[in-house]
C-alpha cells in the first residue's frame, strides 16, 4: 500500500533495534507505514505497513506501537529529533504480542511512483530526432 488510507494519515518509520537479527529475514530494519491513532489520545498507534516484514517465519502487514518508558506519549514523535523509543507488537492468535523495540519517527512523503509502461521515454521528441524519419 504506498498510499495512505485518509488523507489525514500520518505516515511513520520504525526502526526495529530488537530482535538484533530482524534485519537477517528482512531487507531492512526500516518499515514504513500509516496511522489514525495520531488523532486520538491513544496510548498505542496501530501502523498499516507499505510492506510487510517477516517474524519468526511468519508474515505480518500490521505493527501495533507502545512508549517503551511508562509515562512516555507516542505523541512526542512531532518534536522529536531522532525519534522516539518504542515497544513493537505482532498479532498472535491470542492478540497483540509485544516482543521487538525500535525507534518511531515520522517519514518522509513515500517516493514517487515509477512510470507506467505508457509514459517511458522513446529517445523521441524536440529535442531528439526520431532515427526512422531522419527528423
């Protein structure tokens, strides 16, 4: 999902520091994603991933997000410089599971999407001559 699902989304980075191996069945200790929670005073934000990361050989597409110090706000994340310390959850068959922290700040806009197939450069135009007419 590279777009977010409201407008007023908020799109969020975690890093994940714990598990130290996350990054060995995962591209990347980034995961990129969105949130409503931001509008409410919730104490935990469920994050939407853009791609899903794989935990213990398991599949996940959703993060559920916690202050990793009591009396902590998720909220801080606007005026954080570095980000803010977490707790990361998975959903189990029995709920949420907090077993990974990391680090939330906010993200970047996502980057543009590629071309599609119709708009890619045929090496023709104004300032190229098409080598087939000569001009």
């Amino acid at each position: 999902m590279s777009d977010p699902i409201h407008p007023d989304a908020l799109r969020l980075r975690v890093y994940v520091s714990e598990p130290f191996d996350f990054e060995r069945e995962n591209d990347s200790n980034d995961l990129f994603g969105w949130t409503m929670d931001h509008e409410r005073d919730e104490d935990e934000w469920e994050i939407r991933l853009e791609r899903g990361f794989r935990f213990h050989k398991t599949a996940y597409d959703r993060l559920l997000i916690g202050p990793h110090y009591v009396g902590e706000h998720l909220s801080k994340v606007h005026d954080a410089l570095l980000g803010v310390p977490i707790r990361i959850a998975h959903r189990t068959a029995e709920g949420w599971h907090f077993a990974m922290t990391g680090m939330l700040s906010l993200a970047p806009p996502p980057p543009p999407p590629p071309p599609s197939g119709d708009e890619t450069d045929t090496g023709t135009g104004p300032d190229r001559p098409d080598e087939t007419t000569g001009s």
